[in-house]
C-alpha cells in the first residue's frame, strides 16, 4: 500500500528526484529487521481481527439459534480466502498486468522464495499481510445476510467474489491500477475493504430479501456480552490493519495508531450521545457500534491525516452513520441484518472523501502530512469521488451478478422451515448452547 503511494508522490518530484529515491524508498534490495518485525506483528493483530474478532462481534449480534453458523463461516471464509489469495488473488492484485486488474504470472506464488522482498520486508510477509485484508473483507459481508443464506452458497459466492471483486480494486488501488496511478488516497482500505464489503452486504439484504419477522417483530442480539468482547478485540487489532499499511516502523505507522484510536473513540462516544439524546438512554450496542463507525471511517485516511482532523472524522462517523442505519432500517425497510452497509460502506464512503480534505497541510490545527505536490483540495476531492463511485458500481453489479448464479447453483436462501429452527441445527447439525 505505502510502497505505490510513495512512488506516486516521488514520481511528482520529476524524473531525477524518482530515479534518485525510488530504489531506497519503493525497491530496497536489503532486509530491514525492524520493518519486518513490525508488520509480521501487524499481520497477526489483522488476522485477530477476524479470528475470533469479527466472529464474536457477529456472533453475538445473531440470534442464539444462529450463533455457530455465523462462527463457522468466518473461520471457513478465513480459510477460503487464504487458500485463493495463495492460488490466484495475490497475483491478480500485485503482479504486473493492466489498468484494470494484475496479471497470472505468480499463480500459486510460484514466483515467491524464502529470499525474495517486497521493499525492505521479505515478500511473503507482504502476501500474509495483504492476505488477512482479504480474509476480513469478505467476512464483514456476513453481516448482510446472517441467519437465512445456505452455507454452501456463503462458500461459493465468497470465493468467486475474492477474484471477482476484491483482487481487482485492490489491484486498481494499491496494485498500480488506474486509481492508483491517479493518486487516490486510501491509505488502509476505504475503498479496497469497506465500501466493497458494505456494497455487496447491502446488494445482498436486497436480493435475498428481509428475515421472517423483519418489521414486525424485535429481532435482538443473543449475547452482547460476546459483541464487546469481539468489539474490544476489532479495535486492538485495527492498529494493525491501519498502522501495519504504512509498511514500516515509522512515524507514518505512529501517527496511523494515533488517529485510529482517537476516531474510534470519538465515533463511540458521539454514538452515545446522539442515541442518548435521542432515545433517553445510550445503548451497549450503540456504543460499539459507533466504535466499529470511527475505525472504518478513519481507515482511508489514516496515513494522512493528523490528530485534530482525526477527531472530526470520528465525530462524522458517529452522526452520520447513526443516522444511516435508522434510515436504511426504519424507512427504507431493508435488512441489512448486521449493519455493514451504514456502518461499514457510508463510513468507507466518508472516510475516502475526507482524507482529501484533512491531508491538506494547510488548514491549521486541522492539517494532515498534506497533498502531493501541485494538487489542491479540490482536485484530490475529485479524485477520491472518482474512486468511490468506481468501487461502488463495480462491486454492485459485479455482487449482483454472483448472487445470481450461486442462486442457480445451490439457491441462496434456505427454507422457511430451516431459518425458524435456526442455521445451526439445520445447516450443521449443533447448538451453540445445551439449554
């Protein structure tokens, strides 16, 4: 991620000033130990954010008839992802093809030795690294379509939409693609994770359609208790996801934790208190909840910006998507049962956008490491609008088309039967609990 953008910005400098740093900053040809260390450290907190992370978080928002099955596809998405990122996806991601997505010279990495470097760090620690986004990323969509989609369609369209989708945005943002040779700036994954998974979460509450009971009845979680637990574990491990991108155990990757902690803080709280103000009572759900809406906001612009233009962010977060969630819920009725799409997507949307305001060096205490050289305010805003909505209708589309064949394959829903008992019992013959 860190290493195309700071040839982006070299590259700016002119032809000289490119030739002269690239090989230092973009294609060291010496092992760094403490760059190393760190983002093997990095790669297993974003790994935890998942196992047992996510799937606590997740799991505790279902209800307690659904538990294992939303624990088991996490833990076999983690599985699949790796095995095609491994196969295919890194390759189509990183390796050198065209605008639009990388070519199949390292299938199966067969280009990939003990010896080899990515920058200054051994390239199979960049793969992992770049392995766990990939792991996350559909995991996250779970949330849309928890407690009434067949496992083995989960299995399928997950792994048709890590090639599909995931491999070429990554590709067009950090791969060298056509976004990122217009310097957009998404430092962790504003577009790459959150807005495709918010996406293809809500285009899939769309076409499977609400729970039973959806409107009619309070569908609540089973063991918040377990959601905090998974909550606290996302936010530690997030320090990995966004300080871990800088690539480097440097003052990019200290100030990257500095305003990811500070944005989660500050969505969590303001959460709180616009559901205090609004409700009489701040809610455990809505706490963590507005948590989880500061880290995915600040994501994209966690390189860039600094503490004070962090501190909005957070604050945007927790307003903004508060707000989305009761829309998409209470007004337009759709089912997007874990909130990815107002959480995850709006957060991503917004996110990517204010990275191009507060990265600017000129706006006070509000400055971030500023822009590249000649470009303004208003053009990266431009840019990052091209970005999102480029992200948001390929994986749309591209989602609803995958839906639709596993639809023909193996059907996506199961029985009216089957989700009144539960998935677990149904889809894997257990219970979470002997009651």
């Amino acid at each position: 991620m860190k290493i195309n953008q700071s040839y982006r910005r070299l590259a700016a400098l002119g032809g000289a000033g490119a030739l002269l740093c690239a090989p230092q900053l973009v294609f060291a040809d010496s092992l760094d130990g403490a760059n190393t260390a760190w983002i093997i450290t990095a790669t297993a907190l974003v790994l935890f954010m998942t196992l047992p992370g996510l799937a606590l978080f997740y799991g505790g928002l279902v209800r307690s008839k659904n538990i294992l099955s939303v624990l088991m596809q996490c833990f076999s998405i983690t599985c699949v992802a790796s095995l095609l990122w491994m196969v295919a996806g890194y390759s189509m991601a990183f390796s050198e093809g065209n605008a639009f997505v990388g070519g199949l010279s390292n299938l199966f990495l067969g280009q990939v030795s003990e010896g080899s470097l990515s920058g200054d760090i051994p390239e199979t620690v960049f793969l992992m690294f770049q392995m766990t986004f990939a792991i996350i990323t559909p995991a996250l969509i779970v949330g849309g379509f928890a407690e009434r989609m067949r496992f083995s369609a989960v299995m399928i369209f997950s792994a048709i939409w890590i090639l599909a989708v995931y491999a070429p945005i990554t590709h067009w943002v950090w791969g060298g693609g056509w976004l990122a040779e217009m310097g957009l700036l998404d430092f962790a994954g504003g577009t790459v994770v959150h807005i495709t998974a918010g996406v293809a979460a809500l285009v899939a509450a769309l076409v499977l359609g609400p729970r039973q009971g959806f409107g009619q009845m309070a569908l609540p979680p089973h063991n918040l208790t377990m959601s905090f637990t998974g909550a606290g574990m996302l936010w530690v491990g997030w320090f990995g996801f966004n300080a871990g991108s800088a690539l480097a155990a440097n003052g990019d990757a200290g100030m990257a934790m500095l305003v990811t902690h500070l944005s989660a803080a500050t969505g969590c709280l303001t959460w709180s208190l616009v559901e205090w103000k609004r409700f009489g009572k701040p809610s455990a759900l809505g706490a963590i909840t507005g948590m989880v809406a500061g880290l995915g906001t600040i994501t994209p612009a966690s390189g860039y910006v600094g503490p004070a233009g962090a501190v909005v962010i957070g604050f945007s977060a927790g307003i903004i998507c508060f707000y989305c969630t009761l829309t998409l819920k209470q007004v337009l009725k759709i089912d997007d049962s874990l909130d990815v799409f107002p959480v995850h997507g709006v957060g991503g949307i917004l996110g990517t956008f204010l990275a191009g305001i507060f990265a600017s060096s000129e706006l006070g205490l509000f400055s971030g490491q500023g822009l590249a050289d000649g470009v303004t305010i208003a053009s990266q805003l431009k840019v990052q609008l091209i970005g999102i909505v480029a992200t948001f209708a390929y994986t749309a589309v591209v989602t609803w088309g995958i839906l639709k064949l596993v639809d023909v394959l193996v059907g996506l829903r199961v029985t009216a039967d089957e989700e009144s008992e539960g998935l677990d019992i149904t889809g894997h013959n257990e219970v979470g609990y002997d009651l």
